[in-house]
C-alpha cells in the first residue's frame, strides 16, 4: 500500500468496425444490479491471494474471488486516505452505503489528486437534478403519468417531468463518452436521465442517483430499440424532412407533436439529423415529453456552440477542459464486480511501482497499421518523450540493482503481442537508466464482443486502469482512450496515423474527448443559435486479460475491460491508441494527459511515434459542420478557443483550456507549432 500513499502521490475508433447493438430478450433487467441493498451491513477485508502465470497476468485467476469481497481489500490506511476527498470536492452525493458501491467513494485514492475543482454551480446543479430524478423517476406518480401521455401517440406540450432516453450504440468507450453527452444535454434541458439496458450492460456500474434508478423500466411501451435506426420514421430528422413537424413549431401553443422524437446522432446521421445541433431545434424540442437518443460519440462540443446554453455552460464548466473529467467521475462508478476486478489486478501488478504507464492500443480493421509498424511506433514514441527507457544492446547480462525504479507498463489491447515482444525486449535487456520495467496486459479478447457481458466488464476495467495512470498513450480517434483519460484528468500521447503524420505521437490538447464526426458543415446559422463568442474555444483537435477480440455482449469480457480501464487510470503515466473512447474512460478517470499513439501513414511508423493530450476530454468523434444560415461550409473546430479538433482524429471536437491550447504549442511568424512537434517543424494543418 506504501505505493498509493507514498511516493506515487508526492506531485501534488473502434466505432467504425464494432458490431451493432444485440440486444438480447430480456434486456431491460435492472441494468448491473444498480439498486443499492437496503443495508450494507457488514465490509469484511480479506486478504488477497496472489496466484497465477507470473508473466502473462490475466483477469481470468480473478473470477473466483467475487465482489464484494474483492473489492473490501482495500486496506483501513487507503480507505482513510480515500475519506479525505471522498466526494470529489463536492461532486459526489453523500446520501449512498458504501459497502453498495465501493469504487464511488475508493476510486480517488488510486489516482493522484485532481487539480480540478468542480465549479460551485456544478455542485449545486447537480444535488437539483438528483431531486428532479427522485421526484420523476421510474415509479414515481409524475413518471406514470408522463407513460400515459406517451402511451396516447401525440403531445401537445411539454410536461412536468420531461425524459430523454439513452440507447447504447457499438462499444463500451463509445457507449460511455455518448452517455455522458447525453446526461449533460440532460442537465441543460432539465430532462430526466433513463437508460435502456440490454443484458450485456448488467452489473457494469452502480447506481448514480441516490434514492433512484436510471434503468427504463422493462414494461415502457417503446420496444425495439435495437431497431432504432437512421430509417426511424419518428427521428427528429426524418420528420422534418418529411414535414411532420417543422421547426416553426415552437412558437405554437396549440401544435399538436408526436409522442417522442427519437434523435439519430451515430457517426453515420446525416444533414436532417445534424440540424439537432442548431438553436431552433433545440427551442421545438422542449415541445417533446420524450426524447430517445442514439449516439457512439461524444458530442458535447456541439452543445457548447448552441448560443443558448453560453451562460449555462460559463457558470458549470468555468475551466471548459474538465467536462467529461468531473461528468464521467459523477456518473459511472464500476460495480463491485468490476471493482474486485480492477483493485486485485491493480494490487498483485501495480501497486509497488514507483511509475504506472498506461498503454491503450487500438488497430483498427477498417483502417490497420502492420503489427511491425504499430509496434515500432509504440515503442519510439514512448523512448523519444522520455516515458519509457530505451534498452541497453551493448550490456544485455548487466544484472538490476536492488534499488532499482521501477516503472509499471499496463497495456490495452485485444491482440497481445504488443505487450508480448515490449515485455520481452525489457526481459532480456537490461536499461540504459537501470530502471526495471514490467509490462502487463490483463485480457486477451482477439475481437470486440460488445454484445457480450463478460467482455464488457472487462473492457471497463482496463479503462478504468488506464486512468489510474501517471502518463497515458492512446491510439488515435479512439473512444476507449477518451474514456480512460477523462477518468483520469489525463492529457494522452496519441499515436497519429501513420499515412496523416510523420509525428509518431502528439500530446492532446486538453482531456476532452474528440468529437469524431462532426457535422461537415456549420448548421446553424440559418436556424440560429451559432454561438460565436464560444467558437473560438473550439478546435479540431501488465496486460491482464488477452481477450484476442472485443466481445461487448459477453458480461466477463465487459466485466475485465472495465477493471484494466480502472487500472489504466491508476498509472502514472498513460498511452493511449487514437480514436480509442476504452483510453479516454481510463484518462478521464485518472485526470490524465495521456500520450495517443499515432496511426502509421502508408504503414510507415510515425516520427514522432506519439503526442501528449492537451487535456483529459474525449474526443468527440461525430460533431456537426453544417451552416444553417448560409447553407455553406463552417468550421466549427475554429468558432471559440475551448473548442479544437482532436489529436487523434482531425475532423473530431474536444473540449480544451484556451491557456493550454496556447502553451501547448509556440507561435513562429502567427503559425503554431503544434504539441509533440520539433522546433525545426511547422504544422499549421489540423491534426
């Protein structure tokens, strides 16, 4: 434990390739068992029992320890330190058991301290919408009455209590950073949170409401949600292509609506469904008791471009670089089954490091980088930004000094070679520092099976390692990444493309997320709203498991991916793959900046092979680009200084601090030399 209390803390897209949502009979079962027990009654610590292949660390000899045991491991001394900010300075409600939800009030202590302080207007909002979700929540008399309208098919106006509804979509990082898109588009509207849970999602998180739940209820009268798609007749964008509605509307009191708009905002939506992003949209859909959502990408970027919420968004996020760093820590706390995951693993590889690296690698089928390629890019990037030593060629035998460092390399990655030939380049060389380094990689799943269970714990258990990291590199445009270095308050190293940089990596901006598809075009100027003043913030901008192949509709595979995030967050240093939202949940989590790691161009390894995050926002992926008004190309990237493209993916949006986006790079003759750049090298091009 001398780890966490000790040294460590002295400082002070894969979406394009994964399957589609399975959704399984049966999938509106309390979603991952969030209802806290009536009573926690009694937390017995016990003692963990180290056991297992030394050298290729796996989730698999965990499962026979089960929560909530796992998770009570932790000893009094952490524990204690835990309780000093237990709330994340104010962020968290008081009202839970703890014993219902260990990692809620454990998780900070695994992490170094944020220096992120959530602002006062987010505190108090936050305890408002927890009193508007006991009062309208699931069961409640206002929510009866709200299915009834629903039930009727049409709707006059908006009701007390108003909803929108989440449906997953492709991967856990992509389900993640959407997610908490979605809660706060909540929080702006004053709508009630509820999510759609399929089987695969059961027993990933806690509940984050207290005195409620957020799972849809299994007998709402809308069914299907599998189905829900870009042909839905009643998409906010079919309709108004179609005139059954128009945005005009929303000056009527006596327009009659449908009874629920279903929003179609994956990355592939096109022109009607971006015009969700414009001000006159968001003035008729407050006409709409019911709102259905789909999302895979992070598209708060967009909202901070809607005129209207300005003040809002000022008073919420004054430091615009922490929304998805304070949001993602508020909303998803792992299950006491994933916690066990992620606090064994983190204990038995992690914790006696003087330094956690964090590797999240994504290789991407619809875009691949040859295994050689990727790997040497892996490995210059983390050599040339001073994260990893190189090894010494000339002195292979020197034997390691009993006082040696050591720095712990946590890797992500459903192919393990990576980790396999990093681990034995450290194993049969010594280092140039005489540092000692170990790699782990906690799961081996080959392929994505987001519709699996066990895939998707374990998913989120690597996120939620990566943000426990000191230094992350993640892979570009990736959703996983985003994740692990929002948790974290990380700003990555993203490996870029290999065919779009010679740089192997670039710090990201800020922790945000990048919003990958962003609307091509600038929608909203003729339907109003387009907040300039705003725009300017905004830019482009040990292994445990071997999985072998992403497996999101298996509950273990889930269940392990959500304990390496965790461990990711824990690490001191984070890499992360670009494009990764698995990195961006355990960056978030950590507060990290990680290193993304660069995609080869024309599968050439970048030079640089990596770049840190200028902040710990995701990426989002899909943001809109369309002018309303003109009805000509805008960029939104380029409207307000918080709001850039990403690192790992150039058309993407994430949030940004406008001091770091300018300390992050020094002007030559008003052009920018951007993160990770030499001196010699001007890139005034996005990333």
């Amino acid at each position: 434990m001398e780890a966490i209390t000790g040294t460590r803390r002295s400082r002070g897209y894969h979406s394009l390739e994964i399957a589609g949502d399975a959704e399984t009979k049966g999938g509106r079962k309390a979603w991952m068992r969030w209802a806290a027990p009536a009573a926690c009654v009694l937390c017995v610590p016990l003692l963990l029992l180290l056991v297992g292949d030394h050298w290729r660390p796996s989730f698999d000899w965990f499962q026979g320890a089960t929560h909530p045991k796992g998770s009570a491991s932790v000893s009094s001394s952490v524990v204690g330190e835990a309780a000093k900010d237990k709330l994340l300075g104010g962020l968290l409600s008081a009202e839970f058991e703890e014993c219902s939800c260990f990692s809620r009030y454990r998780s900070a202590v695994y992490r170094k301290a944020s220096p992120h302080v959530p602002s006062p207007h987010l505190v108090e909002r936050l305890r408002r919408y927890e009193a508007l979700h006991r009062k309208c929540g699931p069961n409640t008399e206002l929510y009866k009455k709200s299915v009834e309208r629903l039930k009727s098919k049409q709707s006059m106006a908006a009701m007390e209590c108003n909803y929108i509804v989440w449906i997953p979509h492709y991967g856990l990082g992509n389900r993640v950073v959407s997610l908490v898109s979605s809660f706060l588009y909540a929080l702006l509207n004053d709508r009630v949170l509820l999510v759609h849970v399929p089987d695969e999602l059961t027993d990933l998180f806690c509940e984050p409401f207290p005195g409620t739940s957020w799972v849809l209820p299994s007998d709402f009268p809308v069914h299907n949600f599998q189905n829900f798609d870009k042909d839905t007749p009643q998409s906010y964008g079919n309709m108004l292509r179609d005139k059954v509605i128009s945005n005009d509307m929303r000056f009527s009191a006596n327009a009659t609506f449908p009874a629920y708009a279903y929003l179609h905002l994956p990355w592939y939506y096109n022109e009607w469904d971006k015009l969700f992003f414009c001000q006159d949209a968001q003035q008729m859909l407050r006409k709409f008791p019911w709102l259905l959502l789909k999302s895979d990408h992070y598209f708060v970027p967009s909202l901070f471009l809607v005129e209207e919420y300005d003040d809002e968004l000022r008073r919420l996020f004054p430091e615009r670089t922490t929304v998805f760093h304070h949001l993602v820590r508020y909303l998803l706390h792992p299950s006491n089954t994933v916690w066990g995951y992620v606090t064994r693993y983190y204990h038995a590889y992690l914790a006696k490091a003087d330094k956690r690296v964090g590797i999240q690698i994504r290789n991407l089928k619809n875009e691949p980088v040859p295994f050689e390629t990727l790997l040497g890019q892996i490995v210059n990037c983390s050599s040339k930004e001073g994260i990893l030593p190189s090894v010494d060629l000339r002195h292979p035998a020197r034997p390691a000094e009993d006082d040696a460092k050591v720095k712990a390399v946590f890797t992500t990655s459903l192919d393990s070679g990576y980790s396999d030939r990093i681990k034995n380049m450290y194993y049969e060389h010594a280092t140039t520092t005489d540092e000692i380094v170990g790699v782990y990689q906690a799961s081996h799943e080959v392929e994505q099976r987001t519709e699996q269970q066990k895939h998707n714990i374990k998913a989120l258990s690597e996120i939620t390692l990566l943000s426990f990291s000191d230094v992350l590199i993640t892979t570009a445009c990736s959703t996983f990444g985003y994740v692990a270095q929002g948790l974290g308050g990380l700003e990555p190293l993203i490996l870029t493309k290999p065919w779009k940089s010679k740089l192997p990596c670039r710090w990201a901006k800020s922790p945000e997320p990048c919003f990958l598809i962003p609307p091509p075009l600038d929608v909203c100027r003729d339907h109003g709203g387009i907040n300039k003043k705003m725009a300017k913030h905004v830019r482009h901008v040990y292994q445990p498991s071997r999985e072998g192949y992403q497996k999101t509709e298996k509950q273990m595979h889930d269940m392990k991916a959500l304990a390496e995030i965790f461990l990711l967050s824990w690490t001191d240093v984070l890499v992360t793959s670009a494009w990764s939202t698995f990195g961006y949940v355990a960056q978030g989590l950590g507060g990290l900046r990680p290193w993304i790691l660069f995609k080869p161009e024309n599968h050439t390894a970048p030079d640089p092979p990596c770049r840190r995050a200028v902040s710990i926002e995701p990426c989002f992926h899909a943001p809109p680009f369309y002018d309303c008004k003109a009805k000509a190309g805008a960029d939104t990237g380029a409207l307000v200084p918080y709001v850039r493209h990403c690192e790992d993916m150039s058309w993407g949006l994430k949030l940004v601090d406008q001091n770091e986006w300018i300390l992050g790079g020094r002007v030559v003759q008003g052009r920018e030399i951007e993160l990770g750049a030499r001196p010699s090298e001007l890139d005034g091009g996005a990333v």
